[in-house]
C-alpha cells in the first residue's frame, strides 16, 4: 500500500498500477478507483476516509476495496480482498487496531 499512500487521491480519481504476485510469478495490472467519501470506524478509532475499489483489469472483476485516510499519506484502516481460486477464493478483512505517531 506504499504506492496507494503517495498517490493523488480525490473523487473521481482513477489509476493503474502494477504488482507482482509472488505465488503466480505474474505481472497483474489494477485499476484504483475513489469511489467515495466515507467515515470508517476502527478499534483505533473513526477515520475520514476514501473508499477506494481495486479491479483486475485481465478479468474487470473488482477484486477488494480499500478504506484509506483522505489525508495524506494515505494509511489504509480497513480492507477487504478476495482471495485467488487457489488460495480457497475465500474473503481477507483487515482493520486498523491501534495507530501510533
């Protein structure tokens, strides 16, 4: 999430990027999208923040979505990512327990 911290967030805003998965030893491409404004609420507490949806852009298929901090750098608090077919096509939450600065 090193590149999702740096970039330009706003509404509206929309780019790609690339990663390479290990597991597959593959280059995949994702579209990151600002979906909307929302107010996440975390163990750590309630954040202002940007949804932001991940697609793979091989498939269109809309593979998570982020909760990241509308203020720069942009901390994801929560997330939620679909797992690969072989990896059990399960659903990985992930939320934001604590936060010291």
């Amino acid at each position: 999430n090193l590149a999702l911290a740096a970039m330009p967030l706003d509404m509206g805003y929309a780019a790609t990027y690339r990663i390479f998965e290990v597991n597959s030893r593959k280059v995949r491409t994702f579209k990151v999208e600002v979906v909307k404004k929302d107010v996440a609420g975390t163990a750590a507490g309630s954040f202002d923040v940007y949804e932001v949806a991940l697609t793979d852009l091989a498939d269109g298929k809309q593979q998570g979505t982020l909760w990241v901090t509308r203020e720069a750098p942009h901390l994801t608090v929560k997330s939620e990512r679909k797992l690969a077919p072989q990896m059990g096509g399960g659903t990985v939450k992930a939320e934001l327990t604590a936060l010291e600065m």
